[in-house]
C-alpha cells in the first residue's frame, strides 16, 4: 500500500476500540487499568520474548489489561503488520508503540488497524499537536508520552486525553527515581 492509497482510503474494515473508554471501564470495575505491552526484543538486552506477538496480546488480554501496546520498530523486533495480526485477534484497543516522526506513519497505524498511536513530545516538540490532531481525524486516539514540564506542555497543548509519564530520559536513557 503506497503513501497516496493510506492518506485516501484508510481500511475501514477494523472495528476502532476506545482506549480511553477501556479505561474508564477498568477503573469503574475497580480494575487497574493497565496497558500491556507486546515486545520481542530491545536493542540493549536483545531477545526479550520469542512467543508470537499474537500469543502475547491474547495472554496479555486473559491477564485483564484494557489495551494491548504493540511495538513496531524494526530495533525491537517490530513490524507494522504485527498491528493487524493482533487486532484480528484480540477484543481490546490496541496501540501503536514506535518512534513516530512522521504524518505517513500515522496514516500507517490506521490502515494496520491501530486503535491508538504513541506520540512521544520529545522527539515531536511542537508538532505534537499536528499528530495528534491528524489521529483524531483518522478517528484514532493518541497517547501523548512526556518526561519533562517542557513535554508536558506540548502534550497539554495537543487536548490529547492520555498522556503518560516516562521516567527515562530518551537522550540520556537515565531513569529519573523519584523518592
């Protein structure tokens, strides 16, 4: 599928679940709501999990998470397919983990079947509005991820509905410990 094809004519066969709604009802059936992630490797401890991203989505979906984290990036054993494979597979929302840098790879997690995708405004800066306006549109969610005050501004300014906190420094890779 070329750039023109996804911007023009999303698939529309997958059925787009609320992840903010999964987890209003987690929280409601005094839950915690967690969002499990699927990863097969990281660059730095190499092979984490050799089960089929799917067989780990369906676990991850038996255990009572309220939406499935699927990494794509190529570094971490990711593909984009992977989105799609599990969608098919599973009955909660599923985002899209990846360095998002670009407005095609946005268009990408909606033509794979993305519920959700991963904004991180530290790489994005500014343009985290703009992502996260264009999922909306494409009638995904976006989850805004920020470590500092600086990213948390720009999170605020994207009216994004889920942000979450990572406490490494993505330049560093140091983990802020907070006591």
């Amino acid at each position: 599928m070329n750039v023109y094809d996804m911007k023009r004519h999303p698939q529309t066969e997958f059925e787009r679940k609320s992840l903010i709604e999964s987890i209003k009802g987690a929280k409601k059936e005094g839950r915690r709501a967690i969002i499990g992630e699927a990863k097969r490797k990281s660059p730095s401890l190499g092979v984490i999990n050799e089960t089929d991203v799917c067989d780990a989505a369906l676990q991850i979906e038996k255990g009572g998470a309220c939406g499935v984290s699927i990494l794509t990036d190529k570094n971490f054993g990711g593909r984009v397919d992977d989105l799609a494979r599990v969608k098919e597979r599973i009955n909660l929302p599923v985002l899209r983990k990846d360095f998002i840098i670009d407005e095609f790879q946005v268009h990408e997690s909606c033509a794979h079947g993305a519920d959700a995708v991963l904004l991180i405004s530290t790489i994005l800066k500014d343009k985290t509005v703009d992502f996260a306006r264009l999922a909306r549109k494409l009638g995904m969610e976006a989850l805004v991820e920020v470590y500092g005050k600086e990213d948390l501004d720009h999170a605020l300014n994207s009216d994004a509905k889920l942000i979450a906190v990572n406490n490494r420094d993505l330049r560093t890779q140091k983990v802020l410990i907070v006591n």
